[in-house]
C-alpha cells in the first residue's frame, strides 16, 4: 500500500470506530481481514495511526479547527507528524486508493497557525471530565495526563504453577524477546525488546508460563493476599486475568470461584485456566439482574475468606490501550457505574466471613470511582473498615490507572 492509501485506510477505519460499540482493536482486525491485500507492514502502520489519532484526537482536531475522522488524520499529519501543508496536499490527491484532494478550506485550516491549546485539548481527553480528573490528580493534572498519550508497554505476568520469572525471561530471550524485572509484582516481565506482538505465539505461551497483563492488575491481585487452602471469589471476573494470578498465589490449592455475568468471558477463563494448569477455579454464570431479585448466587453467607471485586468502571486507567473509550464515555453512564459499584460491595458483604477481605479494585482514574464509593461502604452499618488505599497510574505507578481498596469485615 503507498502512504496515501494507508491515510484513507485509517480513516475508514476511524469512521467505523466513531459509529461502533466494539473495541478499537476488533475493528481493525476485521478491516484486517476483509482487505486481504494489506500486508503485515500496513496493517501494523495503520494500527499505529489509529491508535496514535484516538489517543490524541482533541490535540488533532483542534489543529484542524473541525472534528470528523478526515480532518483527525489531517491534524496528526500537521502536528504529530509536522508535516509541511505542500506535503500532506501530495498525501491527499486523490491518486489511487488515497483520499481525495483538500478542499479549499481544509488547505487554508492547515496552513492557519494551531490556536492555544486548553488542558483538555493538550493532553486529549473529553472536557466534561476536567473537574473530576483535576480532583483526582491535585494539581498534577499534566504531569499524570501526558503518559496517556502514549503506547503502553507490554506486561507478562509469568505463572508460578509452570515456571519462574528467570526461567520465562530465558525462554523468551531464546526467541529474540527481552524481558526486564517490574517492581510492582513479584510475577511481572515488561517487555523490552524484540518482536512484543509475537509474544503470544511462542511456546512459553502454548505452555501456559505466562499472560499477557499490566503491572497494575498483577499488582491488584497481589493486595489482595489470597493464601494457600482459603476460599477466594473474583466476583466480576470478566475473562479471569485476575483469578489465574490469585490461582497461582494460592499454589493451585483451596477454591476459587470466578463469577460472572457473561458466559462467553467464563468460557474463555476455562480455557485459559486448563492451560495455565489452575484446576481449582471454579466458573459460575450470574443472572444479569441478580443484585435486583432474580436467582442469587449458590453461595453460603459467611464462607469466603477473601472476595475480589474488579468492578464494571469508566476504564479511565486503560486509555493508553482502549482510547476509543474516552470517546464514547457519557455522565449517564458514568452515574449508572457509580451506583452499580456501591451495589456490589454491599451485595458480597454477606459472604464474606468474618475477618476476612474484600478488595475493590477499579480501572478508574475518578475519585467518583474509588475514593468516594470506598466512603460510601464504610458509612454504611456494614462492619467495615479500611486496611489500605491505593492509586496506580502510568505516572505514578508506570502502570495502567487502577484503584485498589483494602477493606476488612469487623
């Protein structure tokens, strides 16, 4: 593909993201597969452009005076890529499979000086979120911002039950992938060098010596302390990268109970849990509305010695990975999450027994999120009280965003 048909790619591609529910990467995988033509390099170089313009996108409109995917690719051109306006005019000729020529305004809006940028345009992220995201941050908002606009790393927890940590660094070194120690988990590779998107295709991998996830939520899994021969619940378990870490801190030996509402993520976490050789999780399906009266869990009420809520957030802490969501983040929704985090940790309580533990651990950068929610359980009369509190960011934690509270049944 020339450079020009890659820009019309990505913007076709940014188009379907816009007007998409789906996860920016299934969008790209599909263009992937219904445009066989497109070799490894394009798609690889398309990805990169997406994923850049999603995360920047407000710095990119801006410089564009317009908000639409074409004029998004035409920003990044300008101001990412500081292009020369003669440049990206040879870019959009119209030649080929590229886009088509500019117009007479979009060539007088790239010539035109970029305006001064406020927070909320620099550093890329909807201005509705300003207050919370400044509260959150106190004062550091740019300093904590900024990584976001940047690619994440990749993390590798390795899976104590089939290796070390040195003996995955080795392997992966023999297959040209290099490796460095993370200080947030006892079990975590960062990837350093060589080809990191192959990682998954090695047979480390087969073998089931590692997955692929952020020092954060290795450092989730961690907090909670989860021991040999205890009975342990992942009550929002999603597609269990969390339960296969606690599995391995417990040696494989107790019970886990992975639980959620979504049984394809549950079949997924079977699958993962065979070849990570975790026998002791147990999957159990919830009705959708089972907080609001219909069929509860079969689980006896003070029986769970420590209880894991990873609970359905913003997912603010992920936009370096998921940058689409800031987009599609409303006030609505985030009402409707705050509400439902509360719900759960007073729907668990009964659980768990006495003395035991119960994290709740977001992927949110908001207070609304973490810090208020966690307020909102101990003044209820529930018998809880705080053991610890903590917060992860790319900048403070060189992680994803994470919330993580500590809490104890008296």
């Amino acid at each position: 593909m020339t450079p020009a048909a890659r820009l019309q790619a990505a913007i076709d591609i940014l188009e379907e993201i816009e007007k998409s529910t789906l996860p920016a990467d299934r969008i790209l995988d599909a263009w992937g597969k219904a445009h066989r033509f497109a070799g490894s390099k394009d798609r690889a170089a398309i990805a990169e452009r997406v994923f850049e313009i999603l995360r920047r996108r407000s710095e990119c409109a801006w410089a564009m005076q317009n908000s639409s995917p074409r004029d998004w690719v035409l920003g990044a051109l300008k101001v990412i890529d500081r292009l020369p306006d003669t440049d990206i005019a040879r870019l959009f000729a119209g030649e080929g499979h590229g886009p088509s020529p500019l117009s007479a305004d979009e060539a007088r809006r790239l010539r035109a000086p970029v305006p001064p940028q406020s927070p909320e345009i620099a550093l890329s992220f909807p201005a509705w979120l300003a207050p919370e995201l400044e509260r959150a941050f106190k004062g550091h908002l740019a300093r904590e911002m900024a990584p976001f606009l940047r690619r994440a790393p990749v993390d590798l927890r390795v899976n104590t039950l089939r290796a070390s940590r040195e003996a995955l660094a080795a392997a992966l070194g023999d297959e040209g992938i290099e490796t460095a120690p993370h200080a947030l988990s006892p079990w975590g590779l960062r990837i350093t060098g060589g080809p990191a998107r192959a990682v998954t295709r090695t047979d480390p991998f087969d073998e089931g010596w590692f997955e692929v996830q952020d020092m954060g939520s290795q450092r989730a899994a961690l907090l909670l302390g989860a021991g040999r021969d205890e009975t342990v619940l992942d009550l929002c378990a999603g597609g269990g990268g969390k339960a296969l870490a606690l599995a391995a801190m417990m040696e494989n030996k107790g019970a886990l109970i992975a639980c959620d509402i979504g049984p394809a993520r549950l079949a997924e976490l079977s699958l993962r849990a065979r070849r990570a050789g975790a026998s002791i999780i147990k999957t159990k399906v919830l009705d959708p509305d089972w907080m609001g009266g219909a069929a509860a869990p079969d689980i006896a009420r003070g029986s769970i010695d420590r209880i894991l809520i990873d609970a359905p957030c913003s997912g603010t802490g992920t936009w370096r990975r998921n940058p689409e969501t800031k987009w599609r983040l409303t006030q609505a929704r985030l009402v409707e999450l705050t509400r439902l985090q509360g719900t759960l940790i007073d729907a668990a309580l009964p659980w768990l027994i006495p003395g035991g533990t119960l994290a709740y651990v977001t992927c949110s950068l908001l207070c609304g999120e973490n810090e208020d929610v966690v307020s909102g359980a101990l003044a209820r009369p529930a018998g809880l009280r705080l053991a610890a509190q903590h917060r992860l960011s790319p900048a403070s934690g060189d992680c994803d965003g994470f919330g993580i509270a500590i809490l104890e049944r008296n």
